[in-house]
C-alpha cells in the first residue's frame, strides 16, 4: 500500500469516501432509472439462461464433454 499513499491520483481513488461516493452514486442510478436496470437485468438472466440450455442441449448430444446418449427426444430432432 505504500505506492497507493504516495501516488497522487491512486491515494485519492483508494480513499473509503470515494468508495463510498462511487456506491452511492451507483444506487442512486439504478434507483432513478429502473426501467433500464430491469431490463439489463433481465438480459442477463436470459443470456444466462440460454447458455447454460445450449450446454446442456449440446452435451446431450455427445458435444464439448458430453458422456451421456442421445434421447429419444434428441433423436426426434435429428440432432445424432
């Protein structure tokens, strides 16, 4: 920590009262633009969501570390 209290912009960053500032400046922008933040949150979820179904659906079929057989289902869609 020596080099963060002599560099003049690094000792201001690392101060708890900006880190405080930067928190609260950050809650106040989500809180006056909910709109926006629900639906960023929401984007995340569905990318989420939809990776962590293409993983599965792929290591159905035999891809990236997949083990297991194809099902019926898998077989229905002419995936194998």
């Amino acid at each position: 920590m020596p080099f963060l209290a002599q560099h003049p912009v690094l000792r201001l960053v690392a101060s708890p009262q900006h880190l405080w500032r930067t928190l609260s400046l950050g809650i106040k922008t989500i809180w006056l633009h909910k709109l926006r933040s629900f639906l960023t949150a929401l984007g995340v979820v569905f990318g989420v969501a939809s990776v962590v179904a293409m993983t599965v659906l792929t290591a159905e079929v035999g891809g990236v570390g997949g083990t297991r057989r194809p099902t019926a289902w898998s077989r229905l869609r002419g995936w194998c």
